[in-house]
C-alpha cells in the first residue's frame, strides 16, 4: 500500500510511531482516573459478595476510556423487558451502595 501510494517504508514505520506514541500517551491519560475507583472496588467487595451480575467492574475501550458497570450490564438489551427490570433494580442497588460506600470514607 505503501509503495503504491508513493510512500517509502521509512515514512510509513515513522509515522506509524507517531502515531503509536500519540495513542498511548491518549490512552494513559484516559485510564488515569477510572484505574483510581480500582482499590476503592477491591476494598469494597472484600466484605460483600453480591450476585455475579451485579457485582460491578471496570471495563475499558481500546483507547483507555473506562466505565464502571454491573458485569450483567452488558447482557441487559438481549433479555425480555420483565428480566431488564428486575436486573435493572438490582444493578441500581449495587451502584447505590458503592457510592455509599464512598461517601462513608471521604465525607464521614
């Protein structure tokens, strides 16, 4: 593709650094604040262990942006709207606690 578009391979592997350097250094600074809820997690589920679906984790995109969510969550729109509900409760619940929890430690 390269060679056809008249680009040596020289530009092309320093370019594709560029880039590489850009996105991790993007990435870093994407996964700088959701990594911090991590020993917060840790220290939370020590004394809890709720239904496996409700339990909630850190998930991450490609490019480092993170989100805390119910492991169920994502199983939520390909269930019937009755289960969608009633989970729906629980992952409510869960989250409910978590920032409880938080408030408990830093606002107490």
């Amino acid at each position: 593709m390269a060679a056809k578009s008249g680009i040596g391979r020289e530009t092309t592997d320093k370019l594709f650094g560029q880039y590489h350097q850009m996105r991790i250094k993007l990435k870093t600074r994407n996964l700088s604040t959701p990594i911090k809820l991590w020993p917060h997690l840790l220290e939370f589920y020590k004394r809890r262990n709720p239904e496996f679906g409700t339990r909630l984790t850190l998930s991450f995109y490609g490019n480092g942006v993170g989100r805390l969510q119910s492991q169920g969550a994502e199983f939520q729109e390909t269930l019937p709207i009755k289960r969608r509900k009633e989970n729906l409760l629980k992952f409510q619940k869960e989250m409910k606690e978590f920032t409880d929890y938080l408030k408990e430690k830093y606002f107490k």
